[in-house]
C-alpha cells in the first residue's frame, strides 16, 4: 500500500544538525529537479532582507510571514529532520506519527509518501529542512511548479506505486503534478469526507473541509496500526468498515479510472 499525502503549509522549525543530503532522499530519480527548484529558491529569497518584496509575491505570504524568506535562504546549511516531523496541522495532528507504536512506524516509512512544490514528493523518513514553497507558486525561471514536477514525477511514480494499492489523500493542486494512469488507477482509491446531519427528518450531507483533513489523518493512522494492507481499492473499503467507518464505493464506470470512496461521519472533531 502507497498512500499519497499533501504537506502541511506550516511547518515546524528546523533542529540543530546535519544539513540536507538531496542524494540521501527517496525516489532519487527526483534529485535534479529538486536540485533546480532548490537552487532558484534559495537565489530568490537569498536577497537583502530590505529588498524581498519580489520573492514575497512569488511565494505568496503576507507581510507577517516576511521571515519564511530568510528561512529558505538557508535550506542548504539549515538542520534537517524526519518529513513526518516538519509536517504539522490538521491532518499530521490527527495522523501523530509521534504516538505510533514500533510496527506502525515501520509501515509509515514504508508506505507514506507526502508531496512538495520543492521536494516533489518524499517519505515521512526523508530528512529535509523546514521551507515554505506549495505547489502553486510559479518560480521566475521554471515556472508553475505544478506542471514542472508532472514529467520528474511521471517518471518515477509508476515504479514507487509498486503492485498494490495507492490511497490518494493529497489536495487537488498536488494531485494534478502526478495522476495515475491506465493499470495504476484502477488500483488507486481517492477519499471524500462527507458530513451527514439529520435536518427535519431527512438527512443532508456536506463536504466538509478542516474536519475531512482530520478523518483523513485518523483514517492512515488507524490502517497502519491495524497492520492492514489492502492489495486494491475493493479491499480498502471493507477494511476500512472493519475499522468502523461507514464507506460508500462502487468500481469507477470505465477502465483506468480511479475508484473514489467516500467515507460519511455524523460527528466532525
């Protein structure tokens, strides 16, 4: 099983330490394009500190997150640790890497794999410093990172997809740099949270969206402690009703299509 995350926007600080290897990261078919989008993010933001409205825009913060410039400037010589350490919100506070037990931290580096606008993707054992960089910027140079990391990333998805299933978790700006293809997709499953409330006897149901990264991060926590491992998407949803979550799901209506799950709550926290 590959599951497919997005990245926290915050992130925690980086430690004290050995600075970042990019020969060290997984997927190293990825190392050149992180190496081009490492290197035109540093010379954007390496600048007087004065004179970064430019790199301000570029990145998309506001005045009060001025000082995530000076920390990219640094991503080179800046400590580093685990991917599963610097992601934080909603979605990582719900999963809590952290409190897993022994095996099901062993299955989390395994099998978690959370995309980048700078990394491309990386396991949650990947060491890497804390950055600011989402998919949706557009680099001066390389462009919209979206569309540059959809060629790095078709060529070494497919091999690290394996033979079993690929649970797509990731916001739609990093499901678009890579979509599954042909005998991939059919074992792919992507997941919607939908809100269920009884409104005058009859039930309405909503999307949902802080909640539905929470359900998400409870839904990868409680596969890897439970030691499951569905082979496709049919598995995963009777794996995830063993669980005691209610999950509807019907296999897509053509070949190479994706199945898409979605998982109803009466209680969002």
């Amino acid at each position: 099983m590959l599951v497919l995350l997005p990245p926290s926007e915050g992130k925690a600080p980086s430690r004290r330490g050995a600075p970042l290897r990019l020969d060290s990261l997984s997927l190293p078919g990825l190392t050149e394009a992180r190496q081009a989008v490492l290197d035109e993010l540093v010379e954007l933001c390496a600048g007087d500190p004065g004179e970064n409205e430019k790199a301000r825009e570029v990145l998309g913060l506001s005045e009060g997150l001025r000082g995530e410039i000076a920390k990219n400037a640094e991503l080179r010589t800046a400590g580093t640790r685990p991917a599963g350490e610097i992601y934080t919100g909603v979605l990582y506070d719900a999963l809590d890497l952290a409190s897993l037990d022994p095996a099901a931290k062993r299955r989390a580096k395994r099998s978690l794999l959370v995309f980048s606008g700078l990394w491309g993707a990386v396991q949650v054992g990947d060491r890497i410093p804390s950055y600011r960089c989402s998919m949706g910027v557009k680099l001066p140079a390389l462009g919209a990172l979206g569309a540059y990391w959809r060629t790095p990333l078709a060529s070494v998805m497919p091999e690290a997809a394996g033979d079993g299933l690929v649970l797509d978790l990731r916001s739609s700006a990093y499901a678009a740099a890579w979509k599954p293809k042909g005998e991939v997709a059919e074992r792919t499953a992507t997941v919607r949270v939908l809100h269920a409330q009884v409104v005058d006897g009859v039930e309405k149901r909503s999307v949902v969206s802080h909640f539905n990264k929470a359900t998400k991060g409870r839904i990868v926590r409680a596969l890897l402690s439970a030691g499951a491992e569905p082979e496709n998407p049919a598995a995963l949803v009777e794996a995830l009703r063993d669980l005691g979550y209610v999950v509807e799901a019907a296999p897509p209506a053509k070949a190479g299509r994706a199945w898409a799950l979605d998982v109803v709550v009466t209680e969002i926290h």
